[in-house]
C-alpha cells in the first residue's frame, strides 16, 4: 500500500511540476541494476565492452538490491532522482506506465529487434498498445526429474503428456516418496491452465477468464494430483517441505523449477534430469518470469537506446548464456550458446518456445493473491476446483479490475 501510494504521489508531481526537473548530462547513463553478484560480473564486463567501443560515453552502475528495487525506484519518482535505466521485475512495468512514469518505446525504435527476441519477453511489456520496456533477462520453468529415483522404480523417461505424469507419478509414489511437489499459486499454475488450452485475460486485459471450461479442467486436473491421484505430497501447504527441499532430499521426485537452481543442485551432487512441461490439450506450455530494462528520460533515450540494444545484440547474448547458464534473448544467439558447457539450456530454450507472455497489469499482485486463497481451499477441500476459480474470477473482475477501468 505505501509504494502504491508513493507511486500515486510520484505520479501527481511529475504531471503537475512541482519537481524540479533533473538537468541530465548528454553524453552520461545512470544505470541501476540489481543483478546477483555472478551476474553483476558479467553484466560489467559487457558495459566495458560498450564503453570501449563509444569511448565518449560515460556510464554509471548504481547496484540496487532486488527487492528493494521498486521502492527506490517509487521515492525517486516523487524526488525526481530517476536514473536513465532501471532494471525492474515484469510485474513493475505496467505500474510504472500507468502512471505515466517512463518513456514508451516506439515501435519504430525497436523494428531491427523486435522479430529477433523472444516474444513472450518483449511482450511482457506491451501495455495499453504500447511498448515501456525491453528484457533484459527472462526465464521460465520446466520439469525437474530425480533421475536416482527413476532408475530405482524402473522408470527410463520422464513423461511427455500429463496422462503419462499421472502414471509415472502412481509408480514413484510408495509413502515416503511422492511423484510430485508442487507450488500454490497462480504463476506456478499457469502452465497447467495453458497447456489445457485457457487464457488468463482478455484481449483488451479488462475481463479475467480464469473460470472457462477450460481452465476449470487444468485446475481440477492440479487438484486431483494431490486429492485424487495422492501423488502430489502437499508441498504447497504452510508449514510442508517446499518443493525446493523436498526435491533435493528425495521426497519429492518431480518438481517445477528453473534455470536458477541448475547450479546449486549440480553443486549438491543430485542426479536430475530437465524435462518440458507435460503436454496438455493444448500442448506443452510455461510461464515466464524476468524483468526488464525502462527508460525515465527524453534527453538520453537516444543513448539509452543504444545501450539496450548492445546488451541485446547477439554476441552479447551469446555471452550473456554461456557464461551464467541463462536463457539467450534473441533468436539469432541460440546456435552460439554452448550447450556442451550448458546441457540444460537446451531444454529450456526449447521451453521457451512454448512460453505464454503474463499480461503486464498493475494490479496482477492483488489478482494473484486472490487466486492464491481460493486455490489453496480447493486443494484443502473446502471448495471444488470450479467454485474456487469461479469465485476468485468473480472477485478479481468485478473489484480488482473494475477499479482499474
């Protein structure tokens, strides 16, 4: 609530000048960025790079911790402290252009780019009809296996289909190992509700579909995992081992997850294996995460521009993947990223392809939430899957939403 109102407030200074506005400097770019310090590495080096080649360009890193990102970025607006670039969550963009707070892209700024990145990444940021960002990391989750576990029930593959899943996970299952250990909540059921074929929001993202025949099939389908089937082992109840824990000590032989945990779980020493998502009615499917890059400035758009677009070039990008293991964002990367040093990059960029953009809304934290409650009663029983979507659909358009319209 006290960022939303800082953003409110940030939002009626910048409209009404009572700011004085910042002086910028031409040929300067303030970045701030809140990249792990593996990445901050690399992401240096590349700004080096830049540097090396525009020798006239001076550019300042100011790192942010991740999660204090927003609210600095909200008491700068009200204090008119902005940097050039920010580097900010999906979730922030749309916030952030509501308000009025950056700068849209125009198409016309981004035509020698825009078909060559991955489109579930740039169109996290296309709100109202317009772009107010570029990824600058994205990730998405696929299926993790227990390849020990598999071998000792006699298990070659992982499944491919959630019929199969359904199967495997009955064999897996023996009381002190579960098939599956799954999250509540709606990012982590995204891929259920789209690989059954449902859409989140509607075209002009003023109406929520979450209670279509088809998502009621895709959350009923998550619920009998664990009510039903009993293959699921309740990791998404307070207070149970999360998935995470449960997936490194064995009691959890599948699980979602992504690219982040590769390397602490190579560096445990556990045996897995990454899948795609199960394929549904309508195929495999993923949900995105990641964030983006903004722009607060007219002055030094141009120049912020060609910055982004440096951190987006395909060499670059290449770079970027094969020194963390991340997901390259441009199409024309893919045949330069190592996947001999990565071999689970492959999978998920494959996953990638099968990936849903999540509709950037203002409000999507208050519209996850609700979703949130009403599917843990209908994982605990107190609900059917169909009246808890129903009434969590119904809360969401008739309050969340309309009080955006």
């Amino acid at each position: 609530m006290r960022g939303f109102l800082l953003l409110i407030l940030a939002s009626g200074l910048i409209s009404s000048g009572c700011v004085r506005k910042q002086a910028r400097q031409a040929n300067k770019l303030v970045i701030w960025e809140s990249y792990n310090d593996e990445e901050h590495a690399v992401f240096t080096q590349i700004v080096e790079k830049f540097k090396a080649q525009n020798p006239d360009i001076e550019i300042e890193i100011q790192r942010i911790p991740f999660d204090g990102m927003e609210q600095k970025v909200l008491t700068a607006l009200a204090s008119k402290t902005t940097p050039d670039i920010a580097r900010v969550d999906y979730a922030f963009v749309a916030k952030l252009a509501d308000k009025n707070a950056i700068l849209p892209i125009e198409e016309e700024e981004i035509a020698d780019i825009k078909d060559k990145l991955i489109r579930a990444a740039l169109y996290s940021n296309f709100y109202k009809g317009k772009f107010y960002g570029v990824p600058d990391q994205t990730t998405c989750i696929a299926l993790f296996y227990n390849k020990k576990i598999f071998k000792a029930k006699g298990i070659k593959n992982p499944p491919k289909t959630w019929n199969e899943f359904v199967e495997i996970g009955k064999k897996l299952t023996d009381g002190k190992i579960y098939g599956f250990g799954m999250h509540n909540s709606l990012w982590w059921t995204f891929p259920f509700f789209f690989s059954f074929g449902a859409k989140f929001m509607s075209d002009d993202l003023k109406t929520c579909l979450l209670d279509s025949p088809e998502a009621i099939e895709a959350f009923t389908f998550k619920v009998d995992l664990y009510r039903k089937h009993k293959i699921e082992g309740g990791a998404w109840q307070a207070g149970a081992i999360n998935p995470d824990a449960g997936f490194r000590n064995g009691k959890y032989a599948m699980i979602f997850n992504g690219p982040w945990s590769i390397k602490s779980l190579q560096e445990a020493g556990i045996d897995f294996g990454v899948a795609l998502v199960p394929e549904g009615p309508a195929g495999s499917a993923t949900t995105i995460g990641g964030t983006n890059l903004v722009i607060f400035h007219k002055e030094t758009k141009p120049l912020a521009m060609k910055f982004i677009k440096f951190l987006l070039s395909p060499e670059v990008q290449a770079f970027w993947a094969n020194e963390l293991g991340q997901i390259p964002l441009r199409y024309d990367a893919i045949p330069m990223v190592d996947t001999l040093k990565h071999p689970y990059l492959k999978v998920f960029i494959e996953q990638m392809k099968y990936a849903v953009p999540r509709p950037p809304l203002p409000n999507y934290t208050d519209i996850e939430l609700t979703f949130n409650g009403e599917m843990e009663a209908a994982l605990s029983g107190q609900k059917s899957p169909e009246q808890a979507l129903k009434d969590a659909t119904k809360r969401v358009n008739e309050k969340i939403l309309k009080e955006e319209l």
